[in-house]
C-alpha cells in the first residue's frame, strides 16, 4: 500500500441559516451566513478530490453546503484490521465438539489416576 491510501482530507461543512421559507440567509456581503450548531465534518481521502465528493456525498442531502477550506486539516489513520487480518478459516463445529471429548476424556482419566474411583 501506498502511504497516500492511509491519508485523509478532514474537511468542515459548513451549512446555512434558514429562513422560515427554507432559503438560505446572506450576510452583508451577499453570502450565506453559516449555521455554527449544524458545522460537520468529513474525511475524505486524499486520494479524492474534494469539491467531487462533496457533490456525491453531501449535497443530495444538504444542497446548500460547502466547505471552508481554511479550516482543512491533513491527517493520516492506518486502519489495522483491513491492512493486516488474515482470514483464518473457521474450524467446522463437529471438530471442536470432538477436541473437546477427546480433552475431557483426557481430564477425567487424569482426575481418577489422581483420587481414584469416588462413588
């Protein structure tokens, strides 16, 4: 793997007041005034572009959403279990049921040879 593939974008999305008509509020300079109580964040890998995956994943649910890029942070994760779990194939359930017969047998042979028969 390479290193850019465990590197991510975490990226604000900032959404905007609305009026009780459900259309954004502008500021003075005619922008759209962010709504702090609903700011979220996304990580998205740095091998996606940013502008493209906020058109995929976010807008379809908040069209008027963007992000603030001076607030955009490079991280890195290696996500352990997906780079470095192996498959093991599952012993079937009758040849565990029959390894452990086969210790308990062992255990009470032991056990007698120990303290004898008890009745």
């Amino acid at each position: 793997m390479e290193t850019v593939e465990f590197g991510f974008n975490r990226v604000a999305v900032e959404s905007p007041v609305v009026d009780e008509d459900g259309e954004p509020v502008l500021n003075k300079r005619g922008k759209m005034q962010a709504d702090k109580a609903k700011e979220d964040t996304e990580d998205i890998p740095l091998t996606q572009d940013i502008d493209a995956y906020i058109e995929r994943e976010v807008r379809p649910y908040n069209k008027y959403a963007w992000v603030d890029k001076k607030k955009t942070k490079v991280g890195y994760t290696v996500p352990f279990t997906r780079v470095f779990y192996k498959y093991a194939e599952l012993e079937p359930a009758d040849e565990i049921a029959k390894r452990i017969l086969e210790h308990e047998k062992t255990l009470e042979k032991s056990l007698k040879a120990l303290f004898g028969e008890v009745r």
